[in-house]
C-alpha cells in the first residue's frame, strides 16, 4: 500500500498534458514546402525552457544558431561570420504555442497564437510534430526525432557566445 502514492505520481508524469511541459529538446527534421512544390529541409536541435527560452541549432544545410528570450532574438550565422539582434514585440515562445494547445482527438491537438494555426501531434505523451502554414503561405512541418520532456537544461544553453570578428548587426 505505502506503493500507491509513488505510482500514482508516476502514472501523472506518462500522461502529462501539454500544458505540463517546462522544457523541450530533441533532434529535429524541419521541411518547408512553398507555394510551387519546392521543399527545403533543415535539421538541426531544439532545447525550450520556461520562462521563455529557445535555442534552434540548425546543421543542414547550414549552420545557423537562433536564441530566443523573452527580450531579443539572436541569429549567429558562422558562414556568413555575422550576428542579427533584435528586440522581441509580440512574438510568443515555442513552449507558450504547446501551453495554448486544445485537444482535437488523442494525439492532435490545435493552437491558434496571434492569428497563426499549429497543428500539434503527440505520441506516446511526447510532443512528435507541429505542423503549420507561414506568412509566406509555405507548408511548414517540424518532426521531433527523439523528444525529451521536462528534462534539465542549464540556463547557459541559451546564452549565445558571439565570436570575435563577426559582424553585428542591430535592428
């Protein structure tokens, strides 16, 4: 009986909600289909954590690094040797997206987040997929590879390393 309490917390964490997650990563596939059938794939790493925090580590078909908090954005581009710098306005956070997630069936779930849609696939209680249509009405759809959930990823994870030498470019 002293079991009961321990599998049932362990029960909660195996069906956790969307709403649940504090932090992401996995490996991720990311393919992009504009309006004449042309389809441009990415891979890369995503790390998310709460507050407000993201890293997407793109690989291919280029290096590109993109920090995201709740103040600025951040574009390390080591081919072109450059950095971007902006502020953030409206723009939301990746795991804010998965928060407002409504359930439409077991594994589908669907957020509308300042006029965008994202469709949102679970499997097994892991975030899988997210599929939506930009403001350049490209397809876009993101497969996570082998998602993680609410695991521990250090706050310098999200603090970008700016090399010597790259241009810096403000707006």
């Amino acid at each position: 009986m002293r079991f009961l309490p321990l599998t049932f917390l362990f029960a909660l964490t195996l069906f956790a909600s969307p709403q649940d997650i504090n932090s992401f990563s996995s490996p991720f596939e990311q393919r992009i289909v504009d309006e004449h059938g042309k389809v441009i794939t990415y891979r890369g790493e995503l790390w998310a954590a709460k507050p407000q925090n993201a890293l997407w580590s793109y690989q291919k078909p280029i290096q590109k690094s993109v920090y995201i908090n709740a103040k600025r954005l951040v574009i390390l581009e080591p081919q072109l040797e450059q950095v971007s710098i902006r502020s953030l306005g409206d723009e939301i956070d990746f795991l804010e997206i998965i928060k407002k997630a409504k359930r439409i069936d077991n594994d589908h779930y669907k957020a509308t987040v300042n006029g965008q849609t994202y469709n949102i696939i679970f499997k097994n209680d892991l975030l899988n997929a997210i599929q939506y249509t930009d403001s350049y009405d490209n397809k876009v759809a993101i497969q996570f590879l082998k998602p993680t959930q609410n695991g521990t990823i250090p706050p310098s994870r999200f603090v970008p390393t700016i090399p010597s030498g790259y241009d810096v470019l403000k707006n």
